[in-house]
C-alpha cells in the first residue's frame, strides 16, 4: 500500500504528463507522411516545384521541399500547402488545404 506522499508523488507526475498531452498536442501526435505531387495535363509535372506546408491554425510554415513530387512528415492537423512552378516564360503558383489524419495522404496540385 502506498504512503500518502507516495501517492502524492504519483499523482502529481501523472497530472503534469497528462497537462503536456493535453495543452500541446504535438508531443502526443506522431508524424505522418505526405505525398505532395505537382500535375500538369493529368500526369506528373517532371519540372522542378517549390513546395511550403503551413500549418492552418497558427499560419506558421512547418515545412519545405523542392521537386515535382516529394514526401513531408507532418503531424496530424490542417495544412495549406503553397506549389510554385518556374519555368522560362512564367512562374504558377497554385494553393491547396488539406487535413492529415492516417499516414500516406496524396495532395495532388494541378499546376495547369
């Protein structure tokens, strides 16, 4: 049987990792991946594109990567991702939401 400041003890570390958990849900939340894929006429746009993932509830910009095609780990959440495309002639950019709540989620942006 446990002495009164024995479970005192335990229940103090146990409501401080539970308050973690719970103000920030970060530590609880395990990465998940994202393919993020730039099109263009329906198929792979093979040219070079500059991708920025922000997240939707503090607007900060959680991660970046540069290829037509690419994989992201980001935590569970609501995301807007940002796809520019230079070429010689024109620069497209092109803005997508997206929520990721199981691994492998595909984001297909057209970029015609």
């Amino acid at each position: 049987m446990l002495t009164h400041k024995e479970n005192w003890k335990r229940l103090l570390i146990h409501g401080l990792l539970t308050g973690l958990l719970v103000v920030n849900p970060l530590f609880a939340a395990e990465n998940l991946s994202v393919n993020l894929i730039a099109t263009l006429e329906n198929s792979p746009a093979m040219e070079s594109v500059t991708w920025k993932v922000y997240r939707l509830d503090n607007k900060h910009e959680v991660t970046s990567a540069r290829n037509h095609s690419t994989q992201v780990q980001v935590p569970p959440g609501s995301y807007r991702v940002v796809a520019t495309l230079k070429t010689d002639d024109k620069t497209v950019i092109r803005e997508r939401s997206f929520h990721v709540r199981t691994n492998s989620s595909n984001v297909v942006v057209p970029m015609d």
